[in-house]
C-alpha cells in the first residue's frame, strides 16, 4: 500500500499533467480557429477571383466560302 505522501506526490504530478494538457489544448483550439478563418478567406478570395475574371471567349469568325468562279 502506497503512503500518504506517495499518494500526494502522484496526485500533485497528475495535476501538472492535466494543466498543461489544459494549456496545449486550448493554444491547439484558438490555431485550429485562425486556421478555419484563413481557408475562409482565402476561399471567398478564389470564388471572387473566378467571379471577376473574364470569360475566355472564342472568337468567332464568319468566313463565307467563296462562290465558284464562273467559266467564260
């Protein structure tokens, strides 16, 4: 059987633990957050790109066949 102290020690140590866990998990939120953010914007940047550019239009010529040359 553990003593009082040991018992102290582990739960003292697995306070720390849960702490700094505590810690990275709230930094890792708030960068996944400015992470969603960012794909956000950029994807509002694309659609907007596309929105605005241009069209690639064929250009469209009409060119008539000439009539055959009559025979004299």
């Amino acid at each position: 059987m553990a003593t009082a102290k040991q018992l102290q020690y582990r739960l003292k140590l697995a306070k720390k633990t849960v702490t700094r866990l505590n810690k990275d998990l709230k930094a890792a939120t708030s960068r996944v957050k400015k992470l969603e953010a960012q794909l956000k914007k950029a994807k509002a940047a694309e659609k907007a790109l596309k929105a605005k550019k241009p069209r690639a239009t064929r250009s469209r010529k009409t060119t008539r066949k000439a009539a055959p040359k009559k025979k004299k």
